[in-house]
C-alpha cells in the first residue's frame, strides 16, 4: 500500500496514533532506512568495519539489525558478534513501536550500545559487565559524552529524534537525523577508548596447535 507525504506527515503530528499498525508500519519504515543509510554512509568514511544495516527494514542480506565493530575485534566462531556497537532501545522489553522510542514516545529512546559478550575460554559474561560499569564509572569522557550502563551490562549512549523535525522533513531525512548523527560521532571520536576496553577483555587468544 502508498501513503502520500500528507498521510505520513499527519501520524508524525499526531503521535497518539502510532499504535495504529499500517501507517505507522510504513513511517516507522522511511524513519529506519534513512537512519541506517545514515550510519552506512558515515562509517564508508572510515577504515574498514563489519557492519549490517538492517533493524527494522531488512537489509539485502536478510540482516535485521544494525551494528558495526572494527574488523580487528573478535568474533565467536562463524563470525557471530562477540564485542559490537549495535542500535537498540534504552529499554529493550519496551515492547512498542521502533518509531516511539525513536521518538522518546514510549517511555525508552534509541541508543548506539556497546555489546560485549564473555566467550569459554575467559572472561565470562558476569565478569564482562562488572569491568565495563568500573570502566565507565573510571573514564571521564564516556561519562561526559553521555553514556550509561545498564542493568543489561552495556554501555549505551541514547538519542532522541524531535518529532516535529522529522513530520517536516518527511519522508527525505537529513537534518532531522541530526541527534542521531551527533551520537554516532561521539561513538567515533572515542572508538580508541573503546578499543583499549575491548582488547582488555578479550586479547587475541593463541592460534591452535
């Protein structure tokens, strides 16, 4: 089904109809492909990462998620994440629409979170969250950037899209983007921190004999 500019302007001026499904489908749709294309397209400017771009929308690998991480942090075997930057709801039981917390609607926000797992040969996952809350609560930049941690054992930095930029942009998304943009710079900017806490949990194990 197509929905005019006016259809869509009007859900995002009107944001107490977003739990109507279609049209909100549809909104929620144009909001996530221009915020991965976004991040995509940002992250071409710098050297090379392994990404997938496709929470909400699918990507053309059937990806449904967005995360990026350095090609030399670790993955599990079969290249499964093991320490990533992925896109995700402050509340990830929120339950609602991507669009609403994209939008501060339902109580959550987006953020760019930085997920690290344990793996069997050290440290474990419960030793992984406790160094990165005294790795945060030690380093005052992420606290001054804004970061959290969560009570999921990630480091999180939210961002909230104004909603009355995005119904005026709609559906050719730049400017409005800026929140998130912002946000993603601050992750760049302090990549070589998060590298340092990265290689410190999970160094390079030696190769099998």
């Amino acid at each position: 089904m197509s929905y005019s500019k006016e259809m869509c302007v009007f859900l995002l001026s009107n944001p107490q109809l977003i739990e109507e499904d279609s049209l909100t489908e549809h909104v929620e749709a144009t909001v996530f492909k221009a915020i991965n294309a976004a991040i995509s397209n940002r992250l071409g400017e710098r050297s090379p990462w392994r990404t997938r771009f496709g929470l909400v929308v699918e990507d053309e690998d059937g990806n449904d998620d967005t995360v990026f991480a350095p090609l030399d942090w670790p993955t599990k075997p079969g290249h499964a994440d093991l320490a990533v930057f992925r896109l995700a709801e402050t509340d990830p039981n929120a339950n609602n629409y991507w669009l609403g917390s994209a939008l501060g609607l339902n109580g959550c926000s987006m953020a760019f979170e930085l997920w690290i797992d344990g793996r069997p040969a050290g440290p474990s996952r419960y030793k992984v969250k406790q160094r990165m809350e005294s790795f945060l609560v030690e380093t005052e930049s992420l606290k001054k950037a804004g970061f959290h941690y969560t009570k999921r054992g990630t480091l999180i930095l939210p961002f909230i899209l104004d909603k009355v930029a995005v119904a005026k942009e709609f559906p050719d998304l730049k400017k409005s983007l800026e929140p998130m943009t912002a946000a993603l710079e601050n992750v760049l900017k302090l990549m070589p921190v998060f590298d340092k806490l990265v290689k410190e949990l999970l160094p390079k194990l030696p190769a099998p004999k």
